[in-house]
C-alpha cells in the first residue's frame, strides 16, 4: 500500500510474441500483444507501445505507440492498422530515465546496415553516460533522454569483427552485455526472430511461454511463442509456463521454436542480482520467479514477520491489498484470526474529483471504508509491504482508533528502504525515505502505532531462497545455478560499480 502512494515503481514491462507454423498466421498477434501488456499495465502506466512485423526478407514494419493506460493507447483502429504482423515486441513504461513524453515511448526502431531492428527494454544501464559519450562519438545523435534508445543505437553499431555482408546480432548482443554489465532484459526483433536477452546478473525478470490452442490446454500442440516480463501474462492469452530467460543468457525465439544461443558469464565469484522487490512489491502475485510463486513468497515474508516479530493481539489484518499474503502467512505462523477491517474504494482515482480542503482533510476516509464489526473493541495488528516515507499509515491507523480498535500495532515485511536503487526502480530519495530521518528512531510514535517493527534482511532473503532451495532439490540441480539477491536499496551493496558512485557517497553524508 505505502508503495502506491510514494511514487516508487517499476520502470516498465516487455512483451513479445511470434507466431509459429506458416505464415500468414491465423494467430491474432496484434491481440495476443495487447492482451499481453494489459497483464504487464502494473509495471508501467505512462505510455505503452507496439511494433510488428510481417518477418519477411524485407520485413514490413507496423507501429502504434500512445500515452497511458493500454486501454486508451490502442484503440480499434490501432488494432486494425498492426494485424497483419506474424511477429511483434511492445512495451509498457513507467520512466526513471527520459521524461514522461511520447518519444519516449518504446518499443524502438532503427535503420541498420542490415535492415530495421526493434527494440524494447526493461531496466536502467548503471553506466548510461559513458555509453552515450560513446555512441555519439561514433557520430550517432541521440533524440531522447531514454536508455532504450541508446541500446538501440548500441546494436545498430558493427562489432569490429564483424563481415559487412551478414550481421551477427549474437555478436553485437554480447558486445552491449560486455559494455553494460546490468540492469535490462531485452527483446529484439530483427526480420523473423526476436531475440530474448536478459543482463549476466539477471536483475530484471523475463520468462518465455507457449501459445496453444483454447481447446487443448494440456496438449503439446503450439500455435506461437510468447515471451514477458512476468509469466502472470501467459493465462490471459492462453499461454502455458515455459521457462525463464537464464542471467547473461541470448534465447533465439521463432516460427520454428525457442533456442538458447549463447549465456554470456558474470565476473569470476558473483552471484546472480535478482530485484528482491520483485517478490515484495512489483510482481503480480500469480507471477513465477525462479521455479516459485511470488504470492507463496509473500506468504512466506508473512511467517517469517511473525517469527521475528510477534505480537499479542486478537486480529491479524492489512491495508488492501498488496500485502494480503503476507498478511494470511502472519496469521497462520500466529495462530490468529484473519479479518478485513478496510474496504477499498476502487473507484476514487487521482483525476476522479479536484478536492476542496474539507475534502482532502477526510483523506483515507475517501479511499477505505471501515469494517468495524471486525475490530471494534480489539487489538489489530496490520501488516504492510513497506513504510517509504510514512504518511499514508498514519492516517489509517487514525482511522482504525476512531473506529473502536483499541490498539494498532503495525508489521513490515520488508526491511526499511535505505537506499536508492540505479537499476530500474523509481526510488524517493535518501532524504525523502523514512528510515533515514530521525523520526525513525521512534517510528511508532511518529505514525501514531502502539508499535512498529520490520522483517529483517536476513529474513526477507531466507523467505525468498527456502523456495529456490526446494525447486533446485527436486531437479536435483542444486550445483548447477548459483543463488543471489539485489538487496541494494536495504543494504547499500550494490552488486556492480556505479557510474553513479559519487552521488552514493553523497547520499551517506546526509
């Protein structure tokens, strides 16, 4: 919930889907796309994007691109204009580099020596400045303030060892992995492929599913390949779980099926820098990470909250609904009854009414109605996925002690944000964080709780890897892929260099 009302979010999703069989193909591709980012619109609200492709020799190129929600960017007749493709990458964003305006859309396209590519991209570079000092140095302009853009620009160059006659796009992906060592996952469509490629630390999520026919969804008949950032996607277009893209792995994906290329290593001694927010906060719950559930992670979170942090209480509850999960898990580690005491109002958004003074006092009370029968009288104890900044609990917990609740603890299952993220989160800054001011040293006093205390680090990542340890057990792989974590905004270790070291350093002075 506090997530939702501080600004932090993801920086965007990627999509992409390529019809098998012949082609012409009577897969609606233009629909699968669509249907594909409406699942990934958590991601990314600003703009959403499309490009398809007839995956000729000398492919055709169809675009839409529009501001906003998936809804509004792609009306029918945008719809109409790209159902000829028989391939097509799209995009949702939420920016953390380049403003929020429609050159920055994605996904991008560019003219090559070879042909147009189209790229989109989840992440942010943690070495964007010396890479765009390098591309214009080549005499390439950049338009936009977007990382995108500049990876775009990246592939588009010739390795030196490349032959002028036949471009090797394995080649010109590992050249890009070798200059930028994280943060992105990558689709690029190059006449009838799309390349699938995620960094060597494997810090942005990308999973690959396959498209069957409605009617036999337990057999192994394929009508396309769909690849995403989150594998909640595939249900809604009649997908089924594949696999995910491997850290520092290329995956060739076309008419004739999924390849594995190529996996370009980490340095010697690092581990894999999978966001750990992932589980806590951006995925959907029904979404799949390294062989688990995240909603079974969250419920985990909850269990482990309850082991570290009790509490004696009647009623275990939480602020709609991210934290539901964890919630359930706290009450079954606890033995407590589980009760809604909110009800949120769906309805009341942003632009919905401009608020006088009375009104924007009421604040919460216009977002949540009180479930008093559940509470009055009692003690609750609500969790949260996070405490950022502080003052979107305060007046919830207001709101619980003027409708009975005799006490309100709360209970975080995360570690406090301490730091900011350069890898494709939109984090407040240093200054702006909670656990940062010195407020925190009696956060319950200051948010007007009984009592605050957050699931620690330690914790957290137990909960997110006792999974990863069961599904490797079963394999009976547990040698073979090594298990690692990006926990830099709660520790300050950050898994590379950062271009923007110095304005780490700085943040630690205040």
């Amino acid at each position: 919930m506090e997530f939702e009302e501080s600004g932090i979010g993801e920086e965007c999703g990627v999509f992409g889907c390529v019809a098998a069989g012949e082609w012409p193909t009577q897969l609606e591709v233009a629909q699968v796309l669509t249907l594909g980012l409406v699942a990934l619109q958590h991601r990314g609200q600003e703009s959403a994007g499309i490009v398809t492709s007839d995956g000729a020799s000398t492919p055709t190129y169809t675009s839409h691109k529009g501001m906003g929600l998936v809804s509004s960017a792609f009306p029918p007749e945008a719809l109409l204009k790209l159902r000829y493709g028989n391939l097509g990458i799209c995009h949702t964003r939420y920016s953390t580099t380049g403003f929020s305006e429609l050159q920055n859309c994605q996904p991008f396209v560019v003219d090559t020596l070879h042909g147009k590519i189209a790229v989109a991209h989840n992440g942010e570079l943690v070495n964007s400045r010396a890479l765009r000092k390098k591309v214009m140095r080549h005499g390439v302009g950049l338009s936009t303030g977007s990382d995108s853009e500049l990876i775009t620009q990246l592939l588009a160059l010739t390795p030196p060892m490349e032959e002028l006659d036949t471009p090797d796009w394995v080649a010109r992906i590992k050249n890009l992995m070798t200059e930028t060592p994280t943060s992105y996952s990558l689709l690029v469509m190059f006449k009838d492929v799309i390349y699938a490629v995620r960094d060597p630390y494997g810090n942005r999520p990308l999973s690959i599913g396959r498209v069957v026919p409605i009617s036999k969804l337990h057999k192994e008949d394929t009508e396309g390949w769909v690849v995403s950032s989150e594998s909640c996607s595939f249900q809604s277009i009649g997908a089924k779980y594949y696999r995910e893209v491997l850290p520092g792995e290329i995956v060739q994906i076309s008419k004739h099926g999924v390849q594995s290329l190529s996996v370009v290593p980490r340095p010697e001694g690092d581990l894999p820098a999978f966001c750990i927010f992932e589980y806590v906060y951006f995925a959907r719950p029904d979404s799949i990470f390294e062989g688990q559930m995240v909603y079974t992670v969250r419920q985990r979170c909850g269990r482990q909250l309850a082991i570290e942090a009790p509490t004696d209480v009647d009623v275990v509850s939480t602020v709609p609904e991210s934290a539901t999960p964890a919630a359930l898990g706290y009450a079954q580690q606890s033995g407590l009854p589980y009760m809604e005491v909110l009800c949120k109002n769906r309805y009341v958004g942003r632009t919905f009414i401009q608020p006088n003074t009375r009104l924007r006092q009421l604040g919460v009370a216009k977002k949540f109605g009180v479930l008093t029968d559940n509470f009055a009288g009692k003690r609750v104890v609500l969790i949260d996925d996070s405490i950022v900044r502080g003052n979107t609990i305060s007046p919830i917990i207001k709101l619980l002690r003027e409708a009975g609740a005799t006490e309100v603890h709360i209970r975080v299952a995360s570690p406090p944000i301490k730091f900011p993220c350069y890898m494709g989160i939109n984090i407040p800054t240093k200054e702006e964080l909670i656990a940062n001011k010195p407020q925190f040293k009696d956060i319950a006093g200051y948010i007007g709780a009984d009592s605050v205390k957050y699931l620690t680090v330690e914790g957290l990542v137990s909960a997110v890897q006792e999974g990863i340890a069961s599904v490797q057990e079963k394999e009976d792989n547990m040698s073979s892929n090594k298990v690692g974590h990006c926990t830099a905004c709660l520790t300050g270790k950050y898994p590379v260099e950062l271009e923007c070291r110095w304005m780490v350093i700085i943040g630690a002075l205040f």
